[in-house]
C-alpha cells in the first residue's frame, strides 16, 4: 500500500490541455474514482500515474518517492485496462502468472501466488482454460489476479466494467468491494459512470476539462455539490434545476435553484410556496417511480412514494423542504 500525491500536474497534446493543474492526494489504502464525463482527463491522468504517458509539467509521488523520470515496471504499479489484456492463447494460470516472470521466484512460490490469486478471485477449477472460454466477468477477474499477484503499492483500474452488461456490473461492484476489503491496496478507479463512483468510492473527484471540480465523500459530493456540472452530474436521475424567478422561496432571476427528485413532494391543491406544473409522464424502474412534470418550460423529475399515482395530464403543485433547496449563481456555475 502507499500514499499517492499529485502536484500541479498537467499533461497537453500539443495545444490541447488534458489534465490542467490537478492537486490531489489519494490515501494509503483508499478507494479512490475520477469521474467525469468522457474525454475530461481521468484516463489520461491515470496513465500519467502509470508511466504510460509522460508529463509535461507537475510531479507524482509514491510515499515521498518523485517517480517522474521512473519506468513504469519500476513504479510497482498494477494496471487493469478497459479491454482486459487478456493472451488469449494462454489459460488463466499463464495469464496470471504472466508477470510473475521478470521476478525471481522459485516455482512453488509462484505457484503459491498464482494459487492464492485463484482463490481470492473465485477462479477455482478453471485454471486450463482459455479466455475465449470465460465469461466477460471471469476474463475481468484473471485481469484483476495478473495485476494483483505482482503485489503493487497501487492499483489503476481504467473503466474495467464498461463492457460488461448491467446486471455482471452490479455484481462486478460488489466483488470489487469484497476484494478492496481483503487486499487493502490503495486503488485509484476510472469512470464515467457516476452509480460506480458512489457505490465503489471511499472518496471521489469530479473531474471537467481537465481540472478536479470537487473532492469529497459520495456522501458530500451528492449533499452539497459545489457546482451546477457537478450537481447535474451526480444523482440518478439527475438533480432538478430550475430558475429563480419561478421559485417562490428565491424570486431572483440570477440565482440557479437545484433540488433533487426525492426532495419534491405532491400536492393536489395550491400551497405555501409552491410551484404549480402539469403530470407528464411517469417512468417505472421497479423499486422506485418517477412523475416528470412541465413546469414553465422545464421538465421536473418526482420521485413517487409507493401509492401516489397521477394521471397524465393533470394540474397539481410542487413543494419542498427550504433546507434541501441547492443555490447556484447562474453566471459562475458556483454554489451559492
């Protein structure tokens, strides 16, 4: 395990700005996620850490090593990519123990790793075969045991569930979580996917045209985003904005009002301060319903309690709790 700083880092593709002036320390041990939007600069700052791309301006340390100048096999940094990697003329053994041969072990030690890695990954009993013989979720678990039989300080997962199918995803983060737990390896976690960095994350950074827009715990980054693209960003659906002017409780047309689909509540009748709008449509997504409603000229996402049903096309009223309202400046983005 090991403690990960960037200082001022920056990375440009000739006069494209990749990753602009990134600070972030990620703790020994921590599960930390970049999240954002594709081609904000996570992956490529996640290859910065690699070695795989080189800097243009800023440092990277391991503990209080500066490993700028340092190769890649040197950095005792593990790498799990999008694609997997997989040699698919070798069997999951071969694979796993791929990189155990630049080190000098004997033959039961590295048996002994493979072994271990086999176990810990539930790949028991399918050691012969080949990838093209494993499911997309086994081919990711002999990906996760090559990286981790090399015992890296730091391990880089690049968007490593985007090519799974929904329900392998889910189950894909719970073994994630189960495997963070046992090995304790300081994780560093790429992602556009904003349920991944909430579900998986000790902590997060939103990332936005190359800069680090909030850092925080799931918890802190969706109760008080610092900003609209970060607000709108994270939460499923997304957070609700409406303008000020409309909102009783603001009435200031400079002011950006954010308020999250759980926090709206229904009324039949027209109460104190709130906003009247007309039922769209609803959309079910099992455990949970949600009622968009026109109000003005924007569509307002509701989350339905279990016995609440409306009808399309119907007059009702909009409130909230006054504590849970989020404020935004409407020309700089930021948080009120």
């Amino acid at each position: 395990m090991a403690e990960v700083r960037l200082k001022n880092l920056s990375k440009f593709f000739g006069n494209v700005m990749a990753v602009d002036n990134v600070d972030l320390t990620v703790k020994d041990g921590e599960f930390l996620t970049l999240v954002g939007p594709s081609g904000c600069g996570k992956s490529t700052t996640l290859r910065l850490i690699a070695g795989l791309e080189k800097i243009t301006e800023g440092n990277i340390f391991i503990d209080d090593k500066l490993i700028n100048e340092l190769p890649p096999h040197k950095r005792n940094i593990s790498m799990v990519f999008q694609s997997y990697a997989l040699f698919p003329h070798m069997s999951v053994e071969a694979n796993i123990g791929f990189g155990l041969k630049i080190k000098k072990l004997s033959r039961d030690n590295k048996k002994k790793k493979i072994g271990w890695a086999l176990k810990l990954l539930r790949l028991e009993g399918l050691e012969n075969r080949l990838p093209r013989e494993l499911s997309g979720g086994q081919r990711q678990r002999v990906a996760l045991g090559r990286a981790l039989v090399l015992e890296p300080d730091v391990l880089l997962l690049d968007e490593p569930l985007s090519n799974l199918d929904a329900k392998l995803r889910l189950r894909m983060r719970t073994e994630l979580k189960r495997l963070h737990k046992k090995v304790k390896t300081t994780i560093i976690y790429v992602t556009h996917d904003q349920a991944e960095a909430m579900t998986l994350s000790d902590r997060l950074a939103v990332i936005k045209d190359g800069k680090i827009l909030q850092l925080g715990t799931p918890k802190e980054v969706y109760e008080e985003p610092k900003d609209l693209f970060t607000a709108g960003f994270i939460g499923s659906p997304t957070m609700n904005f409406l303008p000020g002017e409309i909102v009783p409780l603001v009435k200031d047309e400079n002011i950006m009002v954010g308020v999250r689909p759980e926090e709206l509540k229904l009324s039949s009748k027209e109460l104190p301060n709130s906003i009247r709008g007309k039922s769209s449509v609803t959309e079910s997504l099992g455990s949970d319903n949600y009622l968009y409603v026109e109000v003005s000229d924007t569509l307002v996402s509701v989350r339905l309690k279990p016995e609440e049903k409306v009808g399309e096309g119907e007059e009702i009223w909009l409130f909230f709790d006054e504590r849970k309202v989020h404020k935004f400046d409407k020309n700089t983005g930021k948080r009120i």
